[in-house]
C-alpha cells in the first residue's frame, strides 16, 4: 500500500495522522520529555522494519524530506526554499530510510498538515529476487528450443519468484510452495493479479519433476513456450510494479 503524493491532512489524511500519533509520536514525545506535545511537531517520520522488527521514530531536525512543491512565488535559483514561499506540496518522501522499509511521513507547510506513506516492503531484496527471474526467464527463452526440460524448470522458477517478492513486499515470507501457490490465488479472486497467472504457475509447477528430474514426459511442447515466457514476463512486471520497484518519482533515492 503506497501513497507517496502528499495528503493533505483532511478526512482520510486526518485519521492516518492520528493512527500515527498516538501509536508511535506520542510515546516518543513522553520518551523525550522537556514537556513536548503535538503542537511542537512540524515534521515526523516513521520507519517500519519488515518482519516486525522495532519502528524507529523520527521528529522535526531529525527528518530529512524531499518534495515536489508549487511555489507561491517564482524562487531564485540558490534561493532557500521555505514555508513562506511554498503553496502546497505534491508529493514527499523521506531520505535515509532502508529499502527494505515501510514508512510514514507527517510535515507542516504553513498552516497546513500533509501525510503521506508507502508500506511496501522489503525493496532491496525484491529487486535483487526479480533480476533473478528475469536471469532464468532470459535462459527459459534462449533454450527452450535445444533443451526444453531446463527451460521449463527455469520458467517455473522465474515465475515462482514473483509470488516470493509480492509476499516479501507485504511483511510475508514462505519457503513453502503451496502457500506461494494459495498466495497468488486468493489475489488473483481478489483483483490483486490479471487473471492467468495462477494457472501458469500451476501449470509449470505440475511439470517441475518431468522438467528438473526426468520423471516422465513434460506436456508442454516448444510451440507452446514462446506464449509461456510472455505471460511470465508480465508477471515479473507486475511484480517490480506492485513492490515498488517502479519509483513514485525518478529522483527518489533511499539508502
């Protein structure tokens, strides 16, 4: 669940905003003392480890943000930007968070409050998974037609690893294949995924001893893999997509 374009904070935005004070801000604002309240916080990050590991809460000088903004006033190259010369914010988002790390983000512009999120996790790693399965897709497509077994067994793999970095994008690991497999069923019924994408898992895996052990005759025949590896390219598309492998905007750098 993503929201990077800046909510300002109203209706919806109001209530993530409370949901993220009084879960995390306001224990931290105790924690810090001096008599800190809400009225002293003019930004505040929270970054959510994945696996539900300890958030780390950020406010005000500890934040670093970057932001597309209209501006009130043409603004002098070298000029600072401030409150007073920004009308209102398209989107923000934090620096310095993992990402591998889900976030919030809260900041005061003028008078106005803005939020925004992305709770996508684990997107380190994710790429690292799906430039795996476009390396096996890669080799499915340049040999299927000298050595179809290998080929099919390295198309269910590539496909396999798009379930693995959905579930790893929402907090969710398995080493188990039928619950990969339930995975991808229950978000394809759900609208999460294009209809066709659990069958063709399904598919390649009732192949997986005939294709990886020799285990009887593989049913898929050559003419049939160019179709396969397209439908497998969209899944790994769709999953860079889904995990947040395409950036909200191509300036966004985390470290």
């Amino acid at each position: 669940m993503t929201d990077a374009d800046a909510e300002q904070a109203d209706s919806f935005g109001e209530n993530i905003v409370e949901m993220m004070f009084t879960t995390w801000v306001d224990a931290e604002l105790t924690r810090r003392g001096h008599g800190l309240t809400r009225a002293d916080v003019g930004k505040a990050v929270i970054e959510l480890p994945p696996f539900g590991a300890t958030p780390i809460v950020r406010l005000n000088d500890d934040v670093s943000l970057q932001a597309r903004a209209v501006a009130s006033a043409p603004i002098a190259k070298g000029e600072v930007v401030t409150s007073e010369n920004v009308s209102s914010l398209e989107a923000f988002w934090p620096v310095g968070i993992h990402a591998d790390s889900g976030w919030l983000a809260y900041v005061v512009v003028g008078a106005s409050g803005y939020v925004a999120f992305d709770f996508r996790y684990n997107k380190q790693r994710n790429a690292e998974l799906l430039g795996l399965a476009d390396d096996y897709l890669e080799t499915a497509e340049g040999n299927y037609a000298r050595a179809l077994r290998p080929a099919i067994d390295n198309l269910l793999s590539a496909a396999e690893l798009t379930v693995q970095a959905q579930m790893l994008g929402q907090s969710e690991q398995t080493t188990f294949h039928n619950l990969r497999d339930k995975w991808l069923r229950d978000n394809e019924r759900l609208g999460n995924a294009p209809d066709g994408f659990f069958s063709l898992l399904k598919r390649l895996r009732s192949e997986r001893a005939a294709a990886r052990y020799g285990d009887g005759m593989v049913s898929i025949s050559h003419d049939e893999m160019p179709e396969l590896i397209a439908t497998v390219r969209t899944m790994i598309e769709h999953a860079a997509a889904r995990t947040g492998l395409v950036a909200v905007d191509p300036s966004v750098e985390n470290n």
